[in-house]
C-alpha cells in the first residue's frame, strides 16, 4: 500500500494503543483514507480498522479500547483495492495469529496469491499485503520461528515495503522489513518502535535508527536486532539523535499547518541561509565540473529547479537542465555519463520518482546529489554529496516553507557557482549575500502586509471556474507554483503559463471576467508583461496582478494590484510565491476544505 504509513510500538508496561493512534494522527499527512491498529493482548490478536481519517476511524471503533503492549498501526492511501474495511490494515492470515501492516507495493502479488490459493489459503482483502501473512503463516507451519519465518517469506516478495509484522504467539516481537519505503527504529527507555517517520515517536525517544534497504529488524520492549536480508547475519548499527523537537510538530496556535509552515517563512528562510558552508562549496566545485548539470524533482520542487535554471545562468553563467523526475529516464537517461551531474530536489527525500532517477544515473556512473528537508531520508543514502535544507518538519501536504528554502539554497549555489567561474566578483557577491540577510525580514512584511488584501481575493476567486496564473522569465515558475497550489488545496482548475505564450493558444480561453494574475516585479520583463496584461484586459479578464507597490502604471491597469517591496529580480520568485501560497489557503478555507489534506494527495509520494 504505497503512501501509506504505519507505526509499530512495544512497552515494558502498560497499554500501547494511546500512544500508536497519537503517532496514528501525526502520521496522517501520508495517508488517509482508512485507518486501523491491531495489538496482542493476552496471546490473542485484537483488531481495529475502519474507513475515514483517523478522527473519524476512532470514533467508530475507539482505538483505546485495545488492551496489550504490543502492537501496530497503520494509516492508508489506496491503490491495490478501494478503501473499505476489510481492505484497511492490519492485515491478517488464515488462523488470524499473525497481522501486518505495509507500506509500498507487492509487484509480484498476484503469482504470489495464486499459489497461496492453490496450497488452501484464503484472502479476506483484494489488497496486494495480504499476502505477506499468508506467506509467513506457510513458513510457520513448516516449523520456522517467527523471525526465520518473516526472513524466508519477505524473500518471496519483490516490490517495494516497510513491514511492521506481530504474532500472537511471541507477544513481545516486532518484526520490521524494509526495501525502497521509508522506516525507522526508535529506541526508547520505556519500550521500542517503528515507523515510517520519527514523527510518530519523537515525544517518547530522541534517539532513532533509519533501516537500510533489505533489512529485518526486530524490536522487543527491552532490545532491538537487525539482520541483513540477503546475508541473514546480523548487523550492528548505533542510534543517532532525532532532530525533531515535539514542539515543532504542533500546529502552534494556527488553524492549520499550512498557515502556520506558511508563517514559519522568515525562520526557514534564515535557516537556509545558513546552510552547510562546506557541503554548499562541495557541490558547487561538482557542478562547475560537469559537462552537463540536470536539476531534477517532481511537483513544487521541479518548480524550484525551474528557477534554479535561472539563477545558475544568470548568476553563474551555467546551463542546468530542469526535469520533471518521472520524466527524465525516458527523456535523458540515454545521455548519462561520468561528466553528468544531477541535482535531485525532494522536500521528502522519499519521492519514487526522484529516488528512481537517482538509482539510475549512480548506475551510469554519473554525479548523484541532492537537497532534502529530511536529514536521514533515502535520497540521502543514495546522493554522493547533499545538503539539508533545514526548514523544520513540514507537515501541511501542500509544500509551502520548503519551496522557499529550495529557491533560497538555489541561489546560495549559483553564487558559489558564479564564484568559481569568475563570473561574479567579491564584491558582488558581497552585495548579494547583504540582500539575501535581509530576505526573512521583507518575507515577514510581505506576509503580514498581503494577507487582509489577499483574504479579499480569496474571496473574490473562491467560485471561479477557472483561473490563470501567468509570469515571464524567473516567475513563470512562480506562476506555475501558485497554480499547483491553487489546485491542490482549492480544487479550482487552474493554468500557468509564461505570459509570452499566452498569445499562443491560453488566450482562447479567456472571456468576461476571467480571472488572470499576473506575477510582474519591476524586472527586465516588466515592459512586456505590461504588453501580456493589455492584450488580456482588452479581452475583459480580470486583472489581478502582484507588481513593485511604486508601480503606478501596472496599478492602473489592473484590477486589483497586490504591491510587493522592491527586489532583486533573481529574488522576486522567493517573495512573489508568499501571496499566492496564502491565496491559495485561504481560498479552500472559504469553500470549506481542509487545506492539510487534500483528497487523493499525500505528503510524499512513495510509488511511480
Ligand atoms: C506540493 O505542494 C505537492 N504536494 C507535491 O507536488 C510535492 O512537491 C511533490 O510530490 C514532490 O515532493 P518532494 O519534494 O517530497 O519530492
């Protein structure tokens, strides 16, 4: 079950239930179409699962009610069969001794169930999991313990997964596999857990152990063991800290945790200014080096590549290639060589797409890097160099705080970059680096000034049928970054192009009192737009545009005019983006959505 997230707890004493639905809801933001826990209480199995969020789940079936200290719990994103309740997790074979829970894909399920089928089995669900505890219920038969048992079926298994596995009959166990989805050890005084995000568990332990592809590991309430799959001996591997603070997954006294990550934006932003120096340099030189430099991400973090693209040219005077990630395999995978290098983008670092790029160009012997929010996700283990870009867990679906810092580190590098090319001299960078200090102060006026205006808006856009966002140069990817909000929070069909195409086809579609918002800073292209903004208002669109506040002639033209303090050009799309993220919120708080979960979306994307 990919996108998925599940949650595995064992305690020396007392009830384990409370504290898997807290770690239940903390994980939501990957999943959350159905819900359910399952723990052992008194060598019996006890299991909760129902169709919802978690509020809704538990307020059916009142998770607490389950007794035991042991157990596992899991939120769900559908794939492999609609979400109901018998297709929710845990998941359980035919004696109903042994649940699991699963995150990720069982490619090679349908084989697999057949000849489960064959041999007597038989399946409650349609999902691809189940078949995980029917396999280790063979293996039990045949005589195995329980671990052995996990070991040799997991082998059967091809896909991806992040297993959390009880059996009633060894009450004290966690069994936990992982290949290609996300899963961490956290051991604590009181007990031991499991899950997908340390987020689940950081009020109870500071200190966690990311698993490693092909590994088994096993948690009881006093110890933890992990075994390498492939070799079946055992591996030793020291905690590190959790740099969570509790605190900071808390919504913090707002609505929502987009509007609070939204308001975070002036710390996050001095937080990436501060970024690793050294690590900066390092990829900087790597990049300088290559023949050819892709930067490669999917959703809001393509479109800081987009602008990175920009900010390398113009600053550093380098050609970067920016690439949707599910695309670049077909579209340039042919091309890679020891001279390429790849900049890999992911808030999550989880992202299949990106990790896929990232596995393919190491075997083409290219240069692998990353920028990740997620200090010890997978995209770390497989970049050569990468950089943490430091913004605090980000909680809210829609990536808000984590796309201004991927634009800020972008233009920290073009600036190494411009350095190592002679392309810029010291005291230009001198210069930057003053404007780029003061960028969380202006964040912080610019969020506070816009947001009554903005409220207005969303209120003016929230019955649109359609609405379109349309930028030039740096800020066509701040047109497409407000669209993709705008769309996934408020559900109104909305497009972005750069405003030079508009004239190209978009146009055709514009008639009495579309609505049309142009991102036009005093930049190099401020004339044009100018020209974009007549050929659209002569057409009768509605004129919403966010341009220099001393721009009387765009003021004039436009319908309504969000003024923005003056900027460097190559610093517009970090400011120009703030507006527009909380058009966006504030948009699907007036029709009554719920900004932190939009439907059919998770948080990160864990399949292709
Ligand atoms: C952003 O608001 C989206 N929810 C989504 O496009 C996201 O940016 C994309 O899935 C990439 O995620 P990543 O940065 O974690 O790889």
């Amino acid at each position: 079950m990919p996108m998925c997230r599940i949650f595995a707890a064992t305690f020396k004493k007392g009830k384990v239930s409370p504290i898997l639905k807290i770690g239940l809801k903390r994980l939501e933001y990957g999943g959350y179409d159905s819900a359910g826990m399952a723990t052992i209480n008194n060598g019996h199995l006890e299991i909760k699962k129902g169709v919802g969020k978690i509020d809704e789940v538990d307020k059916q079936v009142n998770f607490e009610s389950l007794e035991g200290r042991t157990g596992i719990a899991h939120n769900r994103w559908a794939t492999h069969g609609y979400p109901s309740v018998t297709n929710a997790h845990p998941l359980t074979d035919c004696t109903g001794n042994i649940a699991v829970v699963h995150n990720g894909v069982i490619e090679n399920f349908l084989e697999l169930k057949a000849d489960l089928i064959e041999k007597g089995h038989e399946f409650k669900s349609r999902t691809d999991t189940e078949v995980v505890a029917h396999l280790i219920e063979d293996e039990i038969k045949s005589g195995k313990d329980f671990v052995d048992a996990c070991l040799k079926a997991v082998k059967k298994v091809e896909g991806s997964y992040a297993l959390a596995i009880i059996y009633s009959k060894e009450p004290d166990k966690i069994v936990l596999v992982k290949k290609e989805s996300p899963l961490y050890l956290g051991i604590g005084s009181d007990g031991n857990f499991a899950s997908s995000d340390p987020v689940a568990f950081v009020d109870r332990t500071n200190l966690m152990i990311p698993l490693e592809d092909y590994e088994l590991a096993v948690i009881t309430p006093y110890d933890h063991k992990i075994y390498s799959l492939k070799t079946e001996t055992e591996i030793t591997r020291k905690p590190v800290q959790i740099d969570i603070k509790p605190q900071m997954i808390e919504k913090g006294g707002y609505p929502h945790f987009m509007l609070k990550e939204i308001f975070e934006q002036p710390t996050s932003l001095y937080y990436a200014i501060n970024i690793q120096k050294p690590y900066l340099e390092a990829i900087s030189e790597l990049m300088n080096r290559s023949k050819v430099n892709f930067l490669v991400g999917a959703g809001t973090s393509y479109h800081s590549c987009l602008a990175g693209s920009y900010m390398y040219s113009k600053i550093a005077g380098l050609a970067t290639i920016p690439v949707v990630a599910s695309e670049f395999i077909q579209q340039y995978g042919n091309t890679l060589d020891p001279d390429t290098s790849l900049l890999l983008v992911s808030q999550s670092g989880e992202t299949a797409d990106v990790l896929k790029v990232a596995s393919y160009a190491r075997m083409k012997a290219s240069t692998v890097m990353a920028l990740t929010n997620v200090v010890s996700s997978t995209i770390t283990r497989l970049s050569r160099l990468y950089l943490v870009q430091q913004a605090g867990p980000e909680i809210g679906v829609a990536a808000t705080k984590t796309y201004t810092s991927q634009l800020l580190i972008h233009l920290l590098l073009a600036l190494e970059i411009g350095k190592r090319r002679e392309k810029i001299s010291e005291n230009e960078i001198n210069e930057y680096y003053s404007k780029i200090r003061s960028i969380p102060k202006i964040a912080e006026s610019v969020l506070k000034d816009t947001d009554q205006k903005i409220k207005e808006v969303a209120e003016m856009l929230k019955d649109s049928s359609h609405i379109f966002y349309l930028g030039r140069g740096i800020n066509t990817a701040t047109a497409f970054e407000g669209r993709l909000k705008m769309l996934e929070i408020a559900y109104i069909p909305s497009s972005a192009f750069s405003a030079g195409e508009s004239k190209h086809g978009p146009i055709a579609l514009i008639e009495k009192n579309t609505p049309v918002i142009f991102i036009a800073p005093n930049d190099s292209s401020r004339k044009v737009i100018l020209g974009n903004i007549m050929e659209i208002k002569s057409r009768g669109g509605k004129i919403i545009t966010l341009g220099n506040a001393e721009d009387k002639e765009l003021k004039d033209v436009s319908d309504v005019y969000i003024g923005m303090p003056e900027s460097e050009d190559i610093i517009t799309p970090i400011l120009y983006v703030l507006p527009l993220q909380l058009l966006a919120y504030y948009t699907a708080v007036l029709k009554g959505l719920d900004p932190d979960k939009p439907r059919n979306l998770a948080k990160s994307v864990t399949v292709e």
